[in-house]
C-alpha cells in the first residue's frame, strides 16, 4: 500500500495556517497579500519536507492557466532552431513557465495538428514559426485571446506580434561584400516556400544584384527536409552554370553546397567564393572557413520571451495593433571570400 500524497489541508493543518493562506504562497501571491517573508519560508520548507507537488489540473482550473508555453519550429534538429529552443526554453522557466515543442517539418497539416494540440492542453501563450498555410488558424487564436508571437516567418498585417530579422539587408551586405571583392556571376540557392518573388532573402539578394549590374541567378528549391535531399539539385545548378560566387539562403544548403563543391573538385574560394545564410559549427571549423550571414539567435530568443511575456501579464495587449520587431544580421567574413 502507498503512502498518500501531502496535500494543501495537509501543510495547513501542520503549520497552524489557513488553507487559503497556504494557496497564496504557494501560487507566488504572498507579496500582493502582505504575507510575510518569515511565514512564506516556514511554509515552503515544511512543503518540500513534507513532499508537497500541487495537483498541476486542479490549479489550472482556479487560476485559468496552465503555465506552459507551446514552441512551434521548423526542424528542432537544425542548429538554429535547437539554439533558439534552447534559449526560449530557459527564458520560459526563469518566469516561472514550461515548455511543449514540436516541429512542422515545413508540413501544414502537422502544423495545424500541433497548434490544435496545443489548444487542447490550454498552453498560456505559444511562440510560432508557422508554415505557409496556417495563417488562418493563428489569426483565429489571435481573435480568441490566444497570445501568439511569430518568429522566422511573418504573414503580413494579421494582428499577430512577430519577431523578425533584416533578411533582406542581409542577403543586400553579402552580396555586396562578393562584389566588392570581384564577383561578377553570383547565384543565389534559397528556399521558396510559396511565390519567390515574395521572399526576402531572394528579394535583397536580387536588389544588391540590379545595384552592382550583374546578371541575376537565382535557384529557388522546395522544401525538401534533410540537406542529403538536395546535393542533386545543387550538383545540377553548378553543372549548368559558371558561377564564380554563390549564396546559400540557409545554413542546411549550405551544408549540401560543400559537399557538392567538394565532390565536383572545386576550390574555395579560388573557383567559388561562398557565402550561406546562418551560421553553423561546421562553418567555423571547415578549412577555409565559410563567410556566414548570421542572425541574432540570443536577441531572437529574447525578444520572442518578452513580447510573450508583456502580453501574458497583460491581456489587453493581446488585442492591440500587432508589432513586428526587425532585428539586424551581421555578416561573418571568413576565407571562403
């Protein structure tokens, strides 16, 4: 037989104090309540002495949350997302929260079933990197007082908070910087998730591209998932085209880049200079190391954890004028440029 589990009435009864009292303090109301501090010490260390776990249902039922945020990404396997969850993870317990992630692989449908999964644990608030297609479902939480904030990807004037970078001036500086360092024919490798005349990297790149008079090359390529999926593509785009500088939109393509660089026998930079669109361990230690676009993944984290936070203390702001935050990128020259 099984020792029952310490309940509230139980710390209560021990210490000589109101349940309710007991309640306050352990739901971090004590100051607001003008509990003292000694009481509050007494009844925390005679809780974790006795075993004491609040019943997490039942108080989500009294105080109308559940003290979880729902993480929605890409690929939680690419070191950018990893990073960021990583981060926002911490940044959510030191307010007191927990975290759910999942990953959309770039897939509609699961990411619309992880975002009504996330309404059927009630989370507070979730922070999204959503796929093409699901701006509907997130303009509906958004209308229902779910606080949601964007990041990677924005759908335009929804009403949703975003948490962006400058693709565009950042894909402008690399180009450039390979311009400026006598590129003429520069190809740009990026994905396209819908119209590619509608994505900001590919949109500065072409910008820097017409400002500089060079010849536009572009590749947009679907989303395919593993950087093994596309060394066909790329082994294709270099056979066909005598590039002597590329871009890569991200760091996944970037990867498969070297690899096909390495197998068609090129040299970098002497017969391609090269540059990717976020950093990687692999970029740092690779010989030459690869010129990197990287974008702010602390302020990224950050940023996303406060617009959520501002929004949780105060609901209100949930149905005001969406903002977009745009942070800037710095680009990382190494000596594949």
């Amino acid at each position: 037989m099984t020792d029952s589990k310490p309940s509230m009435s139980d710390l209560a009864k021990k210490l000589n104090v109101s349940k309710t009292t007991i309640s306050f303090i352990l739901n971090g109301k004590a100051k607001e309540r003008r509990i003292s501090e000694a009481l509050v010490e007494k009844v925390l260390a005679e809780a974790a002495n006795l075993g004491y776990r609040p019943n997490q249902f039942a108080q989500s039922l009294r105080t109308g949350r559940t003290n979880i945020i729902g993480l929605m990404v890409e690929d939680i396997s690419n070191p950018f997302y990893a990073s960021i969850a990583r981060l926002i993870e911490e940044k959510v317990y030191q307010n007191g929260y927990r975290i759910v992630y999942c990953s959309t692989e770039n897939d509609v449908t699961r990411g619309k079933d992880f975002l009504t999964m996330f309404s059927t644990l009630s989370v507070d608030g979730c922070i999204v990197a959503p796929t093409q297609g699901m701006e509907q479902e997130i303009r509906e939480m958004h209308e229902k007082g779910k606080s949601v904030v964007l990041f990677d990807r924005y759908f335009g004037n929804d009403g949703t908070d975003a948490v962006m970078v400058d693709n565009q001036g950042g894909m402008y500086r690399a180009v450039e910087h390979l311009a400026a360092r006598g590129a003429k024919d520069i190809g740009l490798i990026a994905i396209a998730l819908d119209d590619p005349e509608k994505e900001d990297r590919i949109i500065g790149f072409k910008k820097a591209i017409a400002d500089n008079g060079l010849a536009t090359y572009v590749f947009p390529l679907p989303f395919k998932g593993g950087y093994e999926e596309y060394l066909q593509d790329i082994s294709e785009i270099f056979s066909r085209n005598k590039l002597d500088a590329v871009v890569f939109g991200t760091n996944y393509l970037g990867i498969a880049g070297l690899e096909v660089i390495n197998q068609m026998g090129l040299r970098i930079p002497d017969d391609m200079a090269m540059i990717s669109f976020d950093d990687h361990d692999l970029f740092r230690i690779h010989r030459p190391g690869i010129t990197v676009v990287a974008q702010p993944i602390e302020a990224i984290a950050q940023k996303a954890i406060d617009t959520l936070m501002s929004k949780l203390r105060n609901p209100a702001l949930t149905k005001k004028t969406a903002e977009v935050i745009t942070l800037p990128t710095s680009l990382i020259v190494r000596a594949s440029t």
